[in-house]
C-alpha cells in the first residue's frame, strides 16, 4: 500500500452494480477497511472509498464506487469514467442472478467500452441455501466474456482477487 503524500500514478474508477442486499458495500468494506457488519445500513451521502495498491511497481488508487442504497436510481454519471466493474449477485437469490443481463446491459450502454467486468456471486459462506450453481455462473460470464469469482465479504474469500484481477486488467489496457 502506497504510504501519505507518496505519488499516485493511476487512479481508476471501478463501480459496483448489482439488486439491493447482495453484499456490494460489504465487499467494499472489505477491500478498502478489511471490515465486515452483518447489520450493513446504506452509507448515505459517500460516493466512493479509496485504497491504493502497487501494480507492476506502479501506484494505482482504486476508486470505487457503490451505489449507496440507491439501486434503482442509478444514473449516468455513476457509470462515468469507470474502467472496471464489479457485477454482483447473491448465491443464495435466483432472483438476484435472473436481474444480471439487466445490469450489463445499463453498464455496457453507458460505461467506457473497454471496461474490465467481473461477475461475483457472493455470499459463498451459505452454501447450504445456494441457490445459483457455480456452473451456470461460469457458463454465463464465458458467454459474455466477463471473469467470474465467487466470494464472501463475510469470510474475506476472494474479495481481494476479485478486485486485484479487474485492477491488473485495467492496468494492462491504460498503462
Ligand atoms: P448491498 O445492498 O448490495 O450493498 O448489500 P450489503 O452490503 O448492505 O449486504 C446486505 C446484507 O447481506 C447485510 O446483512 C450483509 O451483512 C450481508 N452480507 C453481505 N455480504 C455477505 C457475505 O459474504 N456473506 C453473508 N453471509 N452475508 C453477507
Ligand atoms: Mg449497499
């Protein structure tokens, strides 16, 4: 991590988009604090967190965006600029998954054309009310050309890939 006043070579914008409740702001409290809340409340009025990581002896501050309670209303300068995104759903909702040609749809109509998009099914803590398999995750996010992992906020699994890879990727494209 980069330390105060250390420059900054990169900074890259990454949204997270996803229904309500899949654990978006719980897998960005966990990569940019490493804190987790079970009784998450919506952050009102904060756009987006920081953390500044080293790619390729490189600075790059990740900036990422999340929705904040305001799913439904997302508009177009939330997609603005974004260079990676972060396209989640819950293990444990058909539903959530069901709604994920929606989200790439808006994303695509109104991101950068290059973005770097990563499918996360998170919640792989509950694997006992799994409701999406991992197979029609993967087959999906290889149709549409999208990297896939799934995590869990809750036990901190492949939060930290999920972001390295769609950082590094990023990386590649505007460096
Ligand atoms: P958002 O609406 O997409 O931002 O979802 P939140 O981050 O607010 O999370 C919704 C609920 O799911 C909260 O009660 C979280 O504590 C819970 N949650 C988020 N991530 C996980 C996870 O990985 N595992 C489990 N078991 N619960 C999670
Ligand atoms: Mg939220």
């Amino acid at each position: 991590m980069a330390r105060a006043g250390e420059k900054v070579d990169y900074v890259f914008k990454v949204v997270l988009i996803g229904d309500s409740a899949v654990g978006k702001s719980q897998i960005l409290a966990r990569f940019a604090r490493n804190e987790f809340s079970l009784d998450s409340k919506a952050t009102i009025g904060v756009e987006f967190q920081t953390r500044t990581l080293v790619i390729d002896h490189r600075s790059v501050k990740a900036q990422i965006w999340d929705t904040a309670g305001q799913e439904r209303a997302v508009t177009s300068a939330y997609y603005r600029g974004a260079l990676g995104a972060l396209l989640v759903y819950d293990i444990t909702r058909r539903q959530s998954f069901d709604h994920i040609p929606r989200w790439l749809d808006e994303l695509r109509a109104h991101a950068d054309k290059n973005i770097v998009i990563m499918l996360v099914g998170n919640k792989s803590d509950l694997e006992e009310q799994r409701a999406v398999s991992t197979e029609d995750a993967k087959e999906f996010a290889e149709k549409e050309n999208l990297f896939f992992l799934e995590t869990s906020a809750l036990q901190a699994t492949n939060v930290e890939s999920a972001f390295q890879t769609v950082l590094t990727e990023i990386f590649k494209i505007h460096s």
